[in-house]
C-alpha cells in the first residue's frame, strides 16, 4: 500500500515511517519546506514538501496513494486560532486532498485531550475528529486517541528524568491515573488501522494504568536513583503556565508550557480503557513504562540530552 504521512519529522510520525516500512508499506511523508528529513529518508521514506495551506502541494502529496495518515498537528502556537487551523484546518484541507486523489483509507491521530476537551489543544482535537468523521463519499476513516506517548526521542519528558536524577521528581496529584503509550507501540496501532476494517474512534494505550506516583517511582529506577515524589499543588502549575505565557509573549516564542497545556495537566486523571482498540485492531502494546522508561533515559544519554 502506498501511504502518506504527515507529522513523519516528528517524535511519532518517525515511528510511524519505521512500522509502515517494516510493514512492506511504500510511505510518502509530506514535510515543510524547512523540514528535516534526511532520518525519514534513511528509512526509505519518499518526501513530498508541501503545505497544509497549500491545496496544489496537498494534492501533488496524495497523488497515488491508497491511504493518508495524519500524524502532524500543533499543540504550541502563538494564537488560539493557530491551534485550530494546525489541528482541525489540517485535517479538513488534507481529507479534501485525499478524497480527490481516491484514497481509500484516512487515519486521524487524535489525543485522549479530545474525550473532554477542557483545553483549546483538545477542542480543536475534538473538531478534527468531526471533520474526518462526518464526510461522505471519500476513504474510510478511523480516529486514534493516544495518551501521553513516551520513548527514545521524545523530548517533553527530558526535565522529569533530570529532576529524578536529582532526587526529586515534582507530580501534580501523586494519586491521579495516567494511561500511557510507546511511541513504537503507537505505530504499530496506526499500521493495523490502516490494514483492517475497523473505522470510528479508538483509545489506544497500555492495559494498565499508572499512578502518577508510580510513573515518577519508575522515571527515577529508569536513571538509578531513589527519588522522592513531591507533590506539587495545582494553583503552583497555574502561577507557573502564567509566568510561561508572559514570558513567551515578550520573547515572542511559545511556551511549551502554558495555560492551555495547563488546563489538561492540572486534571487528576487522565486516562481510559483501551481494551475496545485490542479486539477491533488485532493489536496491543509490546511495552510497558517500567521499560520505556529505560529505553528512553539509554537514548536520552546517547542524544546528549542527559548525562548518565
């Protein structure tokens, strides 16, 4: 099958681009002009550079391709309305590509912030899902919702790690459920959506569920320490997404950490059952925290990111 993929310079659209082709799959990733993709190049990937609002380069990506997965989506802008136009505008202008080029298949990466949608980063997950979902006459969809995703070269777990090899790991609400997933596992979830019959939505995650207690515990075996867990009281992350959003404003950068991620974070629980996705998809994770975890502190180290 021959697949695009958008988001593939990213943390899992790379992970996507190894399973497809591991698969037999052909992957064309479509990728910014500023993009770099010599490692999606290197695992046989095809690039098509192009834009989302750029309806000629979106049709040129989809060109012959029997399935599209979008992976890409922004959760850091500068503006309400670039979060939507990243999430739900994306997904609109590349499902009306698809729809033209013939493709049969369509598989939205959602997140599990669209189940409540508390955040604008949820609400504009929420609306892409609408929109893949309500077309007519065009490929066959299924929407996956991951939780927090986890893994060599994801980055946004970095100061965690390097909290617990200093003894202290910060946790809001040490009781709350986490549902976590692989960024490997993910993938392998996105290759069997798009090579059976099953559409609609789907919570895709490990079995179990974490504490966020048990999550830090584990962060800091992954790196050799015997960490304390401090709780750390929600009107402590507020003040924190606060002072982030006005830094970024005067420096004219996007906190990674700001209000809106906060609406999400500060929520005790942030979880749900994936046993439904077992059954429809024919998968289940391969991993679990306890050795992600290591295998993302090994490739932390290898980076340069932390020191061991």
């Amino acid at each position: 099958m021959r697949v695009l993929v958008t988001g593939a310079t990213g943390f899992l659209g790379e992970w996507i681009v190894r399973a497809l082709a591991a698969r037999g799959h052909a992957v064309r990733a479509l990728a910014r002009a500023s993009s770099r993709v010599a490692p999606i190049e290197a695992l046989g990937a095809e690039v098509a550079r192009g834009r989302f609002d750029d309806p000629a380069s979106l049709a040129r990506a989809c060109a012959g391709v029997e399935a599209v997965v979008h992976a890409a989506g922004g959760g850091v802008s500068r503006r309400v309305a670039e979060v939507y136009a990243d999430n739900a505008g994306s997904t609109r202008a590349l499902l009306d590509a698809a729809r033209e080029a013939g493709a049969a298949r369509f598989v939205l990466v959602s997140s599990l912030a669209a189940r409540d949608a508390r955040s604008h980063y949820g609400k504009s997950k929420r609306e892409a899902e609408r929109i893949a979902l309500s077309g007519t006459g065009g490929p066959r969809v299924t929407v996956l919702r991951p939780p927090a995703l986890y893994g060599p070269g994801e980055h946004r777990m970095v100061p965690l790690f390097r909290a617990a090899q200093r003894g202290l790991v910060p946790t809001v609400h040490p009781q709350g459920k986490l549902s976590m997933l692989h960024g490997a596992d993910c993938a392998e979830a996105v290759a069997r959506a798009l090579e059976t019959d099953a559409g609609g939505v789907w919570f895709v995650a490990e079995e179990r569920e974490y504490s966020r207690r048990e999550m830090a515990s584990l962060i800091a075996a992954a790196v050799g320490r015997r960490a304390r867990v401090v709780a750390i009281p929600p009107p402590a992350l507020w003040l924190a997404a606060s002072a982030a959003e006005l830094a970024g404003k005067l420096g004219g950068t996007p906190p990674r950490f700001g209000l809106d991620k906060c609406r999400d974070v500060v929520q005790p629980h942030q979880a749900d059952d994936p046993r439904p996705a077992f059954g429809a998809l024919g998968w289940r994770p391969s991993r679990d925290f306890a050795r992600g975890a290591r295998e993302a502190f090994d490739d932390y180290v290898a980076r340069g990111w932390l020191d061991r």
